[in-house]
C-alpha cells in the first residue's frame, strides 16, 4: 500500500470515528435529559402527593414544587437550545436559600447570625441574576444580536 491510500483509509477512519462519537455523545445527551426530567417530574409529583396526604401545606412544600418547577425549565431550555441557563440555577438557589431560610426561622424562632448570612447569600445571588441579564443584554452571545436583531440567548428568556 502507497502512503496516499494509508492517508484515504486513516481520513475515513478519522471521519467514521467522529460520526460514532457524536452519536454516542448526543445519545447519552438526550438520555441524560430525559432522566433528569423524569426524576424531577417524580419528585414532583411525590411531593404533591404527600402535601395532600399529609392535609397540610407549608410555604416549605410550596418553595419545593418551585424549585423543581425551575428544574424543569431549566431542563426543556437546555433539551431545546442545547445551552445552559445560568440565571435559572441562580433561581433554584435563591428558592432553596430562602426555603432554607423560613424554615429555619419558623423552627427555631429566634434571631441569629445564621439567618442575616442567608439573607446575604440571597442578596448575593440576586444581584448576580442582574450581573448576568446585564452581560448577556450588553455582550451578546450570537452575531446577529450584535446587529440589533433579538438575542437567541437563553440568559434573556
């Protein structure tokens, strides 16, 4: 065999090679996604079932189905874009701070440092939420939201 028909067999090789991978990455992609929302459509739905078995809805069951309401979208965003939205996570830990927070607070019911913490930490991730609405709005992520036309982004959603 000449170089020349190596070289043919290692490009096609090369290129069988990258078509497999591809398939397998988007396979375990779409897996991946589709387990991550059923789980949380679970979850979901266990939690309901459990508020109206147990007959009593707290603010603490209403921030849980928000958070995985959150997830949810988080994962039909990402199944449909194939980009992941940052201020949706920021959302989730903002909801499970303050779940965290009114719960502790109705709990134990007394003032301390722990609470202004949290509260810090919520003021921290809201301000983030701005920071990242601010840089996707202010440097868009595609040439044709540079030009005028809407940002295809998922950070605007």
């Amino acid at each position: 065999m000449n170089t020349q028909s190596l070289e043919k067999l290692r490009e096609r090789l090369h290129e069988n090679a990258n078509v497999l991978g591809n398939l397998f990455v988007e396979a375990f992609h779409y897996i991946g996604l589709f387990a991550i929302g059923a789980i949380t459509a679970w979850a979901g739905a266990l939690t309901c079932w459990d508020m109206l078995h147990k007959g009593d809805i707290t603010v603490d069951d209403i921030l849980l189905l928000f958070i995985y309401l959150e997830l949810g979208a988080m994962v039909g965003i990402y199944f449909k874009t194939n980009h992941m939205p940052v201020r949706f996570l920021i959302y989730v830990g903002i909801t499970a701070l303050t779940r965290f927070l009114i719960s502790d607070v109705s709990h134990h019911h007394r003032p301390d440092m722990g609470a202004i913490y949290i509260s810090a930490a919520i003021l921290l991730l809201a301000v983030a939420v701005l920071v990242v609405r601010y840089a996707s709005a202010r440097f868009p992520s595609t040439p044709q939201a540079s030009q005028g036309q809407p940002d295809a982004s998922p950070e605007e959603a």
